[in-house]
C-alpha cells in the first residue's frame, strides 16, 4: 500500500503540470490572456510564458538543494511535502481568475504554482531510495511515471467533459478554460490524500546544533555535498548530461501545445484529445522503460530514449498537416516517459541512501536549470524571428544531439560503485 501510495502522488500532480503547463493554460495564456494586449509584438506573448516558467525555475534552482538538505537534516519531507502541495492547488485554483490581459496576475500565479510544484516533485522523489532497494528503483520509477500519466489523462478526460458542457451552454471554448484550472487543483489535492496518508518518514532527525540555525546547517551540509561531488564522477557527468538533454524536454512539455496551435492549427478541443494521446503512450513508454533499464541499464535505455526524441522532433520540424502532428506526438509521447523515468532512477543509483534529499536536491536543481535555459531559448528565438516556431524548434533539436554524445561519458557500473566506496566519507 506504501509504494502504491507513494507512485499515487505522481499520479496527482501530473494535472497540473498536463493542463496548466502542456494544454491548456499556456495555450490560453498565449491566445487569450496576453494575446488580447492591443499592439502586442508577433513572439512577445511566447515570450512572456516562457519568462514565467523561467522565473519559476531559477527559485527552483537555487532553493532546492536547501530545501532537500533541511528536509534530511529535520526529518520533514513528508511536512514540507504537504506545504508544497496546498500551495500549488491554491494558487492553480486562483488561476481561474485570470482573463483577457491580466498579464501580469497570470504571470506571478504561475510562476508561484510552479514553484510549489516542482519542489514538491523533489521532495517526493527523495522518499525512493527509503522504500525500494537499488535493484528495483528502475521499475519503481517507470511505474510512478506510468501511473502519473494516467492521472494527467484523467484531467483531461474531466477537462475536455466541462469545455464540452460549457459550449453547449453558450459559452466559448476560451471563457470555458479559467474553470478547469478549479477542475486541475480539486483533482491533483484529491488524489494526492493516499501519499499523506500510507507513506511513512522514515529518516532520523539530525541533532540539532544550538550554535547554528538549520538553515545554516542545512547550507553547510548541502555545501559539503557539492565537494563531494568529486568522489562521484558519473554522478556528476550524468547531472551536466541531464542539464543538456533535459533542457529539451522541458521546451516541448510547456511549449509543444503553443507549436500546435500557433503552426499546425489546432483548436482546443483538438489538443486536449492529442495531449490524452501522448499521455497515453508516455504510459506505455514509462512502463517499458521501468523494466527495459532494469534490464539493460539505464544508460543504454536512456540512449535509445533519445534517439526516438530526435526522431520526434526532426518529424515535427517538416510536419506540414494536422496528421503528421498526431503522429509526433505519439513518438513524443514514447520518448517523454521512457527519458523522465530513467533519468530520476539514474540519480537514486548514483546516490547514497543517506543522502538522496540532498542528491535528488540536486537533480531537481539541474531539472530546473534546463527548465530555465530550454523554453527561454525557445521564447527568445521566437520572438527575435517574430514569431517563426519551426526556427525556435532547432534549438530543442540541438539539446537531444548534444545530451546523447554527452552521454557516451557515463559509465554506469563505475556509477553505482562509487556509490559503495564513497557514500560514508
């Protein structure tokens, strides 16, 4: 019931990251939100979103490995992971607030749930490697993401039920989307009940010295980590890889809808169905990843992960009909839930028990610098071409070559060794 309940929370808050991040809210964001600004600059709208998403992740980055270290040093994953959470279904639910040129309120909404969000997503990453052994976090992993995609499709699925409701009612499918972000919050604190429930702290509190604040033991510590680092050199190469690659797949989580609408068309309805899709095979690609990696090693799977991400993305970058869209998005999809399974088992392999808030802290730090520099690159190419998409995509492209030739670094046996040799220096 325990592991169940630990995989249920990234069934949970995949909602939120589907439908505000992926569908629904950026596109609107885009067309309606600042699209309504009079005499707005062809880009600039894509630009603003990704400066939100920015913003987010630069406070991501330089406070995760805080947060991770404090967490470890009280104890408290499982309380700072409840703080997280009420604050990213609130300010999701206030998102239904926002309407046509409420730029700047839509922008800071956003940027604070995401914030929530992702150091939530670190924090319940932390509890792996105290509820599986070494051998079985692969699988452990591929089955989180597989059930999280699920619970961003049924977001969707309850998303797509009002928008069609609503419409029927009179309504626009534009002034229906405000209140699916009410939808997204009540779904993602819901189904994230069982995980505060069954899953257990099972850390030990370390002994409180009077003569320094944690907050300053915590920078200590997470300070002591990063010197670490040295004694784990594949730990260290893999992090620099998983910033490149990464960098990729964040631009295509938070702007491929954007690419849709903007280049091949489609409506609202149409992405939603696409996204339902993807999540879909990104379930399937998660699952086979869980056991492929378990198999093979997570380094060969995440090879052969990103080869099929620049298929996907070369594919998208000549796709010239609605179809050829569909049929991206199932590679995309694929792709998507075999690279971010992988990636979070392969930092829990590289990593000391003991220290997984701290090291999964810095896995969380790189995720959010590829975060910031992916999407930027994007935006800022797309604004200084005034708005040319297939222009902004050959950076995404770049990150995947990049990422895979890096890879080729990473020696996985060499990995987890240094794990035994050097984990209780």
């Amino acid at each position: 019931m325990e592991l169940l309940a630990w995989a249920f929370f990234d069934f949970a808050n995949s909602g939120y990251t589907t439908v505000v991040q992926t569908t629904l809210f950026n596109t609107y964001f885009v067309a309606v939100v600042a699209g309504s600004v009079q005499g707005i600059t062809p880009g600039l709208a894509t630009l603003w979103w990704s400066l939100s998403i920015g913003a987010a992740n630069f406070a991501v980055m330089l406070g995760a490995p805080i947060l991770g270290a404090i967490a470890d040093h009280r104890a408290c994953k499982k309380q700072f992971l409840l703080i997280t959470t009420v604050g990213c279904t609130l300010s999701t639910a206030l998102l239904a607030l926002v309407g046509p040129g409420d730029v700047a309120l839509s922008m800071v909404l956003v940027t604070f749930s995401m914030i929530m969000f992702a150091n939530g997503e670190n924090l319940i990453s932390a509890f792996l490697p105290e509820i599986v052994p070494e051998q079985k976090m692969g699988r452990m992993s591929g089955y989180g993401w597989c059930l999280g995609y699920f619970g961003g499709l049924l977001t969707l699925v309850t998303c797509l039920a009002y928008i069609n409701w609503a419409t029927r009612q009179g309504m626009t499918e534009s002034q229906a989307i405000p209140a699916t972000m009410l939808i997204t919050a009540a779904i993602f604190a819901l189904a994230a009940t069982p995980t505060f429930v069954f899953l257990r702290e099972r850390a030990q509190p370390t002994l409180p010295d009077q003569r320094r604040s944690i907050l300053r033991a915590a920078f200590s510590k997470t300070c002591a980590t990063l010197k670490k680092a040295g004694h784990f050199r594949d730990l260290f190469r893999f992090l620099v890889t998983l910033a490149v690659y990464q960098s990729g797949v964040n631009t295509v989580i938070v702007l491929a809808a954007i690419y849709a609408q903007e280049v091949m068309g489609f409506d609202t309805r149409q992405l939603i169905v696409l996204i339902m899709v993807v999540n879909v095979t990104a379930a399937v690609g998660a699952f086979i990843c869980g056991h492929l990696q378990d198999r093979l090693g997570s380094v060969p799977t995440l090879a052969i992960t990103l080869i099929v991400w620049i298929i996907a993305i070369v594919a998208a970058l000549y796709a010239s009909k609605p179809a050829h869209m569909w049929l991206v998005g199932n590679i995309i999809g694929l792709a998507m839930g075999a690279s971010q399974s992988v990636g979070r088992a392969l930092v829990s392999k590289f990593s000391p028990p003991e220290q997984a808030g701290e090291f999964l802290g810095l896995w969380g730090l790189v995720n959010r610098l590829s975060a910031i520099v992916g999407p930027l690159s994007y935006g800022l190419i797309n604004f200084w071409s005034k708005g040319d998409h297939r222009l902004s995509l050959l950076s995404t492209l770049a990150f995947f070559i990049l990422g895979l030739l890096m890879l080729f670094s990473v020696n996985e046996q060499r990995g987890k060794a240094a794990v035994t040799e050097n984990g209780g220096r």
